[in-house]
C-alpha cells in the first residue's frame, strides 16, 4: 500500500498527536531552516569581504599589515564597548 502524503500514512496508522505538539515541531524545523540560511548568509558575507580585502592588496591599495592593525584596533575598541 502506499501513500501520497504523510497525512495519508498517519491516518492508516493512527498516530494522531495534539496540534500543539505538531505546531512545536514545525516551529522547530523554521527555527533549524533560518539557522541554516544565516550560516549561508554568514559564509557569503565573509566570502566577498575576503575577497574585497585580497583585491585591495594586490592592487597595493592596502597592505596586510594596515589590516591586521586595523582589525586589533576594532577588535579592542569592541571589548572595551561590551564591558
């Protein structure tokens, strides 16, 4: 016997849960599908900042160290910020 939607199949094998419970758990997989695509937008966001950094040191706009120290320099003032 097969079945064309899990509907069909609970209904043949009586797993009736609550609403509540089945609400919870598409909550759920929501919350677990916007956690995936913010780690894809994370990923894109670094990708093309990486890549803006290596261009502007090829082109001898900026050297590596000017960016490092920047970065420390940020990255200082953000602790301070947070305390």
């Amino acid at each position: 016997m097969s079945f064309r939607t899990y509907s069909d199949y609970r209904d043949q094998h009586h797993f009736h849960s609550n609403a509540n419970a089945q609400s919870s758990m598409w909550s759920n997989i929501d919350l677990i599908a916007q956690i995936a695509d913010l780690k894809q937008d994370n990923y894109r966001l670094t990708l093309a900042l990486s890549t803006l950094m290596e261009l502007l040191v090829e082109k001898g706009i900026v050297e590596q160290d000017d960016i490092s120290r920047k970065a420390l320099e940020l990255d200082q003032f953000l602790e301070l910020t947070d305390e």
